[in-house]
C-alpha cells in the first residue's frame, strides 16, 4: 500500500510541474509519508520516474489485453491493438504533459532508455503473436508513430490506424496464427 501511495504522489507530482521540478520532499509530502520512507523504496528520483512508466505501462496493458479478448482473430487483435495503443497513448496525460513541456527529460526514457518498457511490451505480445521478432516490431512501429506523430500516413483515427495495421502489420503475423 505505502508503494502505491507513492507512485499516486508522485504521478500526480509529475502531472502537475513535471518530472525536472519533482523532489522527492514534494513526492513524500504528497503521499503523508517520511521522506526516509520515500527514499527506503526508491533510493534515486529516476528509481521512483522508472516505477511510475512501469505502472503506466502495466495499466494499459491491462486495458488493452481487456480490449482484445474479445476479438475472434489474431488479426483483428493486431488491427484493434494498434488502434488502441495509438489512441490510449497518445491521449494519456502524464506522457502527452511530459512531451509538450519537457521533451528533453521523457525522450532520452522512451528512446534511449527504453529498454526495460520495450522488453516487458514485448513479452506480453511474444505471448500473443507467438514471435519475438514481430511483437518487437509492432512496439517499436508503434512507438515511433507516438513519438514522431507528423507522418505522410494517415492515422487520425482509429479507422485509419486499423487499416494500416491490416495493410502493414497483420501481413507480418506468423501464417499459423492468422486467423
């Protein structure tokens, strides 16, 4: 419970003056926790900024793995999948906050440093499409157009962000698992 405590404080720190301004006092202050407490669980601030993108990223893998059961084919999954991502990442506060006013602190997180939130997106998907290679793949295609939105593909919606998954990503799918 005190770890959630945490997080929650320091999510809601971060939403409200970033992630160069949060101190780990204003985190403690926050959450109505001792900043020893703070600093026994998350001995650095980026210890405590890794937590909260690992908790983001299992949150909506959560809702996107809610979002797929019940679609009957690994295809429409993939199509449906890459909508969602789009739309449920691009709409997330904290990350759309973080890219408009401080683009050189989040970056250097989700690119260089992303390793960590690659690997565990990719293993989630590995389970479901059955290759590495391809769940490694649909994140980083994924990523980039998060990233780098201004694009000669139409992906305005989810419409278009489904055709293109069907056009260029289904087509990478192991043929055992289109369905």
């Amino acid at each position: 419970m005190g770890e959630d405590r945490i997080l929650d404080a320091a999510y809601a720190g971060m939403l409200e003056q970033g992630l160069r301004k949060l101190t780990m006092d204003d985190v403690a202050r926050r959450a109505g926790l001792a900043r020893i407490t703070v600093y026994r669980r998350f001995a650095r601030k980026n210890d405590l900024i890794q937590a909260v993108i690992t908790r983001e990223l299992r949150r909506f893998l959560h809702a996107f793995e809610q979002a797929l059961a019940p679609l009957p084919s690994l295809a429409d999954q993939v199509a449906e999948g890459f909508a969602i991502t789009l739309r449920l990442v691009r709409d997330h506060r904290l990350l759309s906050r973080l890219l408009a006013t401080e683009p050189e602190t989040i970056l250097p997180l989700l690119t260089l440093e992303a390793g960590p939130y690659l690997a565990m997106a990719r293993d989630y998907l590995t389970a479901h499409v059955g290759d590495a290679e391809v769940a490694e793949t649909f994140v980083r295609i994924s990523l980039s157009f998060v990233l780098v939105p201004a694009s000669a593909i139409p992906l305005r919606n989810d419409d278009d962000a489904r055709a293109y998954a069907r056009r260029h990503l289904v087509p990478l799918l192991p043929s055992e698992g289109i369905n």
